[in-house]
C-alpha cells in the first residue's frame, strides 16, 4: 500500500460521531473506527496513502434484523420507515466520490445522511 499511494476506507455510521441510548456497544465499534482511521492517516498521509471514512446515515440494509432486543428492532424499523433511507449505491458513490479527487485532495470523512433523517 505505501508503495502504491493507495487508499483505505473505511465505513463506519453517523453513530460515530453521537451515541444513543441502547446503542452503546455498536456506537463505541464506530468511534473506534473513526479514531484508528484518522491515527493512520496521520502515519501514512506522507507516503501518499489517503484515509477515508464514510459516515452513513440510515441506509436500507438488513441491520435491523440483527438487532436481539425484540423493542430495539422494532425501533430501528419504525426509525428507518419514517424516512427515505439512503440505498447502498449512494455509499457507493460516496466512496467513489472520494477516492476519483486529485492526488492532492484528501477527503478524510464524509458524513452522509437521508435528507429527512433528524438525528
């Protein structure tokens, strides 16, 4: 990767900027990401290696149904019915968004959500 000035990215969640409650554990996982992200970063920028993370907002995946709490899952679903979710081919372009910048740009994190998403 050095030897090619390439770039990671990595995904990891609105809940990495803001945790909510019963939603400790997975919002802790997306604070990691984003903080190992922007270590690396800083230990590969000067090889030419760019480090981005995409930060997502509801998007139309399966994530509720690996939700065990019976309350929460349901919560997650009437959340995401209440909005236009994102489609996975919007992350997709996200990503190819900020690998297709100049050499010199860096896009380091890109928080995207549903307009109508609140929270």
């Amino acid at each position: 990767m050095l030897d090619s000035k390439g770039a990671v990215v990595q995904v990891s969640s609105t809940s990495g900027r803001t945790a909510s409650a019963g939603g400790g554990v997975y919002a802790a996982t997306k604070f990691g990401i984003t903080a190992f992200s922007e270590a690396l970063r800083q230990e590969v920028t000067a090889q030419g290696v760019r480090v981005i993370v995409i930060e997502p907002g509801m998007v139309a995946t399966e994530l509720a149904t690996h939700i065990t709490d019976p309350a929460m899952q349901a919560l997650a679903r009437n959340y995401a019915d209440s909005m236009r979710t994102l489609q996975p081919q919007d992350i997709a372009g996200t990503v190819l968004y900020a690998l297709t910048q100049p050499e010199h740009v860096a896009v380091n994190e890109i928080l995207i959500r549903p307009t109508d998403q609140t929270r």
